[in-house]
C-alpha cells in the first residue's frame, strides 16, 4: 500500500517564507555594514595619512579629476593604465613644471646692464707713437672699448617675458602615477572598481623612456644631478646661515647635535 503524503499547511509555508525573508533582510543589512565600514576604514585612512602625503596627493589628484571630467569619461573617474598614460602624455608631460619657468631677460635690462659697465669701466690706456702704427692701435683700442648700449643689437621684444616651462623630471612625473594609484586604492576598497592594477607594463615602459630622457637632457645640459637630493651640497652663504640659526636657536630640541651632524657631513668630507 503506497505510502500518502500529506500537503504542507499554511502554516509551515508562513514559517518556511518567514526564514527566508529574514535571512534576506539579514544579508542586506550585513553587505550595508560591511561596506559602511570599509567606507569609514578609507576616509580614516585619508585623513590620517601625514600632512606631506596630503600636500603632495591632494593637487595632483584634483588634476586627475579635472582631466576625467574634461575628457567626460564613460566610467568618470576611475583609474586604469590607459587612462593614467593619456594623462601624463595629454595633461602632465606638456605642461612642464610651471614653478620652474625660465626667466628671459627682456632687451631693456640688457642695455641698462651694458650702459652701466660702461660708464663703470676704464678706457684702455694707448701709448704714443711717433707715427708709425696710429691707424693700428687707434683700431685695437676701437676693438678693445667696452660696449656700449649703442652698440646692443635690440631684437623685438616678446609679448611674454617668461619661457617655456622646464620639463618635469621622470620621479615627479612618477609621484602624479603614485596619487592616481592611491586612487586605485581606494576605489578598489570601495568596490567601484574591479579592474588591473595601473602599473602594468605598457606604463613601466613609458616611465622607464621618460627617466632616460631625463638622464640624457642632464648630461647634454651639465645639470647637477645632485641637487635637490640628499648628496646636495651647501654654498658657503648657505652654510653659514644654517648654523647662524641654530646657535641663535639653541632651545630648539636636538640643536647642538644638528649642528654637529651638519658639520661632519658636510664640512670634513
């Protein structure tokens, strides 16, 4: 005899409906704490980070802001290779390093600087003859007098008496892939972004082009590829001014043993 089933009542159906529902409403509310969390974790992260990341992430990110919605991306800004090389090629190489413009000195300066060596220099002495040789000497003293402003070829001045901007160098170009790769970071956190990380090798490449550049651009132009690092040295106006400020700020923490430091390094070797 075939055993009988019998049919689910409504009130196991009520129940079964019941755990569904609240293991929905359960999931939902988690995936909102989870993600509230990492948001806070991110915002945190940002405001915690030193004042001198900040300083230096803050700017160049806002230009990658800017250039997204310039550009009216289809997936605004998030960051991946491609864009990240459009950016640096389109926006950030071109540009240059705008702090670091070449000053040209306008025509009128120039003939201010030479009238003054010449009302500041003496004439060249002449000795006498008795004949022979005037017309050659009076032509090697002609030669030999100082400039006069006369004598300056004016060329037609620029409407802008400031140049080009100096071309960035490939760590500083370098440090804007840094803040776009915070960026990445914090996108991928907040799970807007899926994607390859932006360092991948078509971007390694182009990097590595840019600090070859910058290497050969320093050996055709004698650039002191110390400067501005550590192994920089000091001019003696410089030196000088440094120690004045710590013997004359002595309780400031560590003074003596800077100026000790400072001395060592940079005196003895």
């Amino acid at each position: 005899m075939a055993a009988t089933r019998s049919a689910p009542t409504s009130g196991s159906t009520a129940t079964a409906s019941a755990v569904v529902e609240s293991l929905t409403t359960a999931a939902v509310r988690n995936a909102n704490d989870v993600q509230a969390a990492v948001n806070a974790a991110v915002v945190l992260g940002v405001e915690a980070r030193p004042k001198g990341t900040s300083k230096t992430y803050e700017p160049r990110q806002q230009r990658w802001k800017e250039f997204c919605e310039r550009r009216q991306f289809a997936d605004g800004l998030v960051v991946s290779e491609g864009k990240v090389l459009l950016w640096l090629q389109e926006d950030i190489v071109p540009t240059g390093n705008k702090n670091k413009a070449k000053r040209k000195i306008p025509a009128e300066e120039v003939v201010e600087e030479v009238a003054k060596d010449a009302s500041t220099s003496a004439p060249p002495t002449r000795k006498k003859g008795k004949g022979k040789g005037k017309g050659k000497c009076k032509g090697k003293a002609k030669q030999n007098a100082p400039a006069t402003a006369t004598d300056v070829v004016m060329e037609p001045a620029d409407e802008s008496p400031v140049a080009a901007p100096a071309p960035l160098a490939a760590k500083t170009i370098d440090g804007y892939v840094t803040a776009a790769v915070n960026l990445y970071q914090q996108q991928i956190s907040l799970g807007v972004h899926t994607g390859k990380h932006p360092r991948g090798d078509a971007l390694a490449s182009y990097l590595d082009s840019l600090k070859r550049d910058t290497r050969k651009r320093k050996r055709e132009n004698f650039e002191d590829r110390a400067a501005g690092t550590i192994q920089d040295g000091y001019s003696r106006e410089i030196y000088e001014r440094i120690n004045r400020h710590l013997l004359e700020n002595p309780s400031q923490n560590n003074a003596a043993r800077t100026r000790l430091d400072h001395f060592f390094g940079f005196s003895i070797i």
